[in-house]
C-alpha cells in the first residue's frame, strides 16, 4: 500500500471512533401527543411553503447592526484583534418556535473574533464545525495566521447555540443541530441572519469583499449562505469555500445511526430518511442555485473522511458545477490539506479581489 493510502485509512479509522457521537444528532419520532410521520409532513409543508423558489422569505436581509467592540490585544503580522458581539434580532419563521428562541437568553447575542490589519482588505469569515465555537480553536484548525499573511483580514464567527451562544447547562453545540427538527431549522435561519449582519458591518468598516471558509457544519453553512446571498445582495458574499462540508443533513443523521435505538424507533414510527430530508429542504445548500458564479465556488474534500464522506463533498460539488479539491486525510486528520488551501487562494487572487497585492512571505 502506498503512504497516501496508509494515510488516507489511518485518517478513516480516527474518524470511525467520533461517529458514535453523531447518533445524538438523530431526531427520535415526537413524544408530543399525534402521529410523529404526520407532525413531520406537517412541518415540512409549513417550511417549504413560499420558502425554497423565493429564499427572501426565510432568509430576510438583517438590518445593519450595533456592535460592540472588545479589544482582545495584539494579534499576528500586526494586526489587532477585537471581540465583536451584537443582537441578534432574528425572528423564528415559525410561530411555535419564537417562546423557545427567547427563551435562550444566551443565544440571543452573536459573536465573532476579528483579526484587523485596518487596512481595508477582504474579509474571510471562518465558520467552525459541530461542538465548535472557541476562538483559540478556530484560530489553529483554520490557520489564521496563514490568511492573514496573504492578504485577509479574518473574522471567526461562533453559530448559534455554539460556544458563548450555548446555554450553560448544555455543551457547545449538542442544541444545534438537534434531535429537534424545528429548532434545527431555525438555527440554520438565525446563523444566515447573523452571518448577513455581520457582512454589512464588515463592509462597513472597509472589507471590498467578504467571503466565508466553512468545515463540516461550517462548511453546509458556507454553502446554504452562497444559495442565499452573493455579491450584491445585502449581507451577502463574494466567494465561499465548502470544506469538508456536510450538504444533505438527514442522510447523515441516518447513515451515523443506522444501528441506534433511536433509527429503530424513529422507523418503527413512520419516519423515513426522505420525509428528513424534506422537512430540512427549507435550509438545504443544494435545495436551489448558488448565487456566486463558478469561479467563486470551491469545495474541498477528505478522501478518508468518515463524518461527512466525500460523497457529500461530491454532491455539492456537483451542483455547483465544479471539481472537489481532495486531499488524502480524514474529518479530524486533515493529512495533506494545504495543497488544497494553496489551490483555492491562488483562484482568488486570479480573481482581482481588491487587497490581495499583499506581499508577506511565501508559502
């Protein structure tokens, strides 16, 4: 066996020991009184109303918003870095929801790390993955430092329900996505308002463009926000890069618990991986075309993930008609990455995005 492959299997095996922790995130049938298959085609009829040819209803552009500013102290290669919180004001589409969204006071604030240069340069916002959210976890899994040297200022945002945005009782991440349908969905709506505010503040303060670089639940966010906003739009994006992405969450939920208590029971209730997916269509990053043209789309793929397979790098990839950037390590052991990274920001620059002429050392 070749060194790429021993390395691609060694990255699958560390990846198989995390997926038990997946099976949290399968929705078991409702215990509320009815029928569970009749609740979820219930649900899916209420999101999809109006909402998948016409995103603007779901997705309604935020307003800009009020941030306030933290200075954390001196960051790499000169920059500064600040703390940045502001309301979030999104209003759950659903009426069921809104008593249980108010009552996360937590969640209520969104928050992000930005890295300034105060130069005026693009903007990458960095979206973490399931159980993220902590700022000195997202520095090192995305190399911060490596954006910052070539010619990015960097903003890392935490998703609802994640790190500051969890409620204290619950761990980072395990609220959003849940076993919850509906509360899945509206997050997927509250992190998309978020993001779009933070964009307008963003441009606000100089960026001439802003793009977002996602992992696994950061990378389906990443993508969903290029389904919704692209250049031009208020609160939108100039270019988003999918890595690792998640893209069609109920076959996840499925195939990770496919020998759980919870798939059985769920099943035994009527409940299907189809009827899933259509309750979850509403926010799905392949439900309706990217806003952003070819050249601004990029995906990039683990060939031994084993938490989001590279089928679902493959699907997005595919309906954004363009090729996986592949390296050869896993979810968590991303052996080999860089290339893709180098890839993907030598695009851009091919792009003409204003600030790249940036001169830091080479890599």
């Amino acid at each position: 066996m070749t060194v790429r492959g021993v390395l691609t299997r060694a990255s699958a095996a560390l990846d198989r020991g995390v997926v038990r922790w997946m099976r949290l995130m399968t929705p078991p049938p409702s215990r509320a009184p009815g029928d569970p298959r009749r609740q979820l085609l219930e649900l899916a009829a209420a999101y999809g109303d109006g909402t998948l040819g016409l995103p603007s209803r779901f997705f309604p552009a935020p307003a800009a918003p009020a941030v306030r500013l933290a200075p954390v102290g001196d960051g790499p290669l000169g920059t500064q870095v600040v703390d940045l919180s502001y309301r979030s004001d999104y209003e759950p589409f659903l009426p069921a929801a809104r008593e249980h969204h108010l009552r996360i006071k937590e969640n209520l604030t969104a928050h992000a790390r930005w890295w300034t240069s105060g130069r005026g340069r693009p903007a990458l916002v960095l979206l973490h993955g399931w159980g993220g959210g902590q700022h000195w976890v997202t520095e090192r899994t995305f190399a911060v430092d490596y954006w910052l040297r070539h010619g990015y200022d960097v903003a890392a945002f935490v998703l609802p329900l994640h790190g500051d945005r969890a409620p204290g009782a619950w761990r980072s991440g395990a609220l959003f996505p849940s076993r919850n349908p509906m509360r899945t969905n509206e997050g997927f709506g509250q992190a998309i308002h978020d993001l779009r505010a933070l964009s307008r503040f963003l441009r606000g303060r100089g960026a001439p463009a802003v793009g977002a670089l996602g992992m696994s639940l950061g990378g389906y966010t990443t993508a969903l926000w290029a389904s919704v906003a692209g250049r031009g739009d208020a609160g939108g994006i100039d270019f988003a890069v999918a890595m690792i992405p998640a893209v069609a969450m109920a076959r996840l939920m499925w195939r990770h618990a496919e020998h759980s208590p919870a798939r059985a029971r769920a099943a035994a209730a009527g409940v299907t991986e189809d009827l899933l997916a259509d309750a979850f269509a509403v926010h799905a990053p392949t439900t309706r075309p990217a806003r952003l043209t070819a050249d601004r789309l990029f995906v990039i793929g683990g060939r031994g993930d084993r938490i989001t397979p590279p089928e679902q790098a493959e699907a997005l990839a595919a309906h954004w008609g363009v090729a996986v950037r592949w390296f050869d390590g896993g979810h968590l052991a991303q052996l080999g990455r860089g290339g893709a990274l180098r890839d993907v920001r030598r695009a851009l620059g091919q792009l003409g995005l204003p600030g790249l002429a940036f001169r830091g050392p080479r890599s």
